[in-house]
C-alpha cells in the first residue's frame, strides 16, 4: 500500500502547564480527506493531528497526536525518513510563532536589552503563572516553516500544500498560493480566503506548478480534489 501522510487541525504552543496560544482550525477538511482516502483501500495513512483536531477513524488509518510545532515537525521528519513516502497532504494550520519567554511586566524595569532582561526573569512556564500577574509579558519567536522541509525529507513525494489568507482578492490568492508551491517546490497548492470557510463551504483554489488553476467550493470537493490528485501519474 501507498504511505500518505496527512497533517490536520491548528497547533497549540504553551504559554504555561495550562495556558496556550493557538487557532481555530478544527481538522475538518484533513479528515475528510483521510477517510475519502481510506476508502480507496490503496493507502495507508499517517494521520497527525492535535489532541483537539477531530479524528478520522477508517481502515489502515493510524493517527499521531502532535500539539505543537516542534511536535509535528519531529513526527514528520521521523516518518519521512524511515518510510518511502508515497503523498504529503500538509493541511494543519501551524503556528507562526511560540512563547520563548514569559514575564511579569513589573520585573522588566530598566530594561536594556529587552531580550537578555526577560531571559533573566522569566517566569518558571512548566507551573501555572498566577492569575494575580495585572500585565503579563510573552515574547514570541518564529516557530520552523515546517513546509520547507518536505521536499528535502521526501523528495519522491507529491506534496499538497495550503495556503490560508483573509479578505484578499482571488488575483492576491492565487499569486500568494503559487509562491508558496515555487518556494517550497509543492507539486500543488489549495489557496483560501478564511472568509469564504464557514460549515461546508469552502472555496479553495487549486493551483498547479503551471499556475493552471481550479475552484472548488466545498470540504467535500477539495477531499475529492486531493483524492484525484494523488492518483495522477
């Protein structure tokens, strides 16, 4: 059988033992995708998703709970080098940026340099910060473009990107999408606008390294578009 990895939901990246930044994403269309795929009874899936994402339950689908960035960057690294990899379908919504530090405001008097002072008196994040803290400091830091990757960890592979962007015309969509595939040397990329997702509609356009590209409107119809993709020679 053919190994599909496929990647859904949002990551959490903590701020404490029970605080975390994350997103909305649910892992709707990922599992949609992954049960359309089990049902061709030709894959086998790798399902990795966050603990909260919800969870297709199918034949030869076997899923891995990774929360955060470094989480699903790790299992994937793994999986891509002990496997021949078959199909990347890279749908989670992953963090742009975790908590390197956080701090209590009133600790960061006289600062100089603001990076080295809030290294000196972070606060201990493995416990819960106390909620008598008035203003609470985070400093972010940028988490590893884990699309980057996949190319260089299974070169055969056809990779299936996404690319998420808010009230943008469908020129800047398209454009922004096809970047994204000839940056990361995606075989194809599903480009939507988050305001054009709401329950089963979802329009998406799928863009091509010719930057040929075609309108989908729902989860159901870009599972199905994925499903055919993957079946191309």
């Amino acid at each position: 059988m053919k190994k599909v990895i496929i990647t859904g939901g949002g990551t959490s990246e903590k701020i404490d033992s029970v605080r975390a930044i994350s997103n909305l994403s649910t892992g709707r269309l990922a599992s949609l995708t992954a049960l359309k795929l089990s049902a061709a009874k030709e894959y086998e899936i790798e399902y990795l998703c966050s603990k909260n994402a919800l969870k297709p339950e199918g034949d030869h689908i076997k899923i891995s709970i990774c929360d955060d960035t470094q989480a699903v960057y790790d299992r994937l690294e793994e999986l891509c080098k002990e496997n021949d990899i078959y199909g990347i379908v890279h749908a989670m919504a992953i963090s742009d940026y975790r908590v390197k530090y956080a701090c209590n405001l009133e600790d960061l008097n006289g600062v100089t340099s603001l990076e080295e002072r809030m290294g000196a008196v972070a606060l201990d994040r493995r416990d819960k910060l106390s909620s008598d803290i008035e203003k609470l400091v985070l400093m972010l830091e940028k988490t590893p473009k884990i699309i980057s990757y996949l190319r260089k960890w299974a070169p055969k592979a056809k990779i299936i990107g996404f690319k998420l962007l808010h009230d943008v015309s469908k020129e800047e969509l398209i454009s922004v999408g096809y970047k994204l595939l000839e940056k990361n040397k995606c075989d194809f990329v599903f480009a939507n606008d988050s305001v054009n997702i709401y329950g089963d509609k979802h329009l998406a356009y799928c863009i091509d390294a010719q930057k040929n590209y075609q309108q989908l409107n729902t989860k159901q119809q870009i599972a199905e578009k994925i499903s055919l993709l993957l079946k191309e020679d």
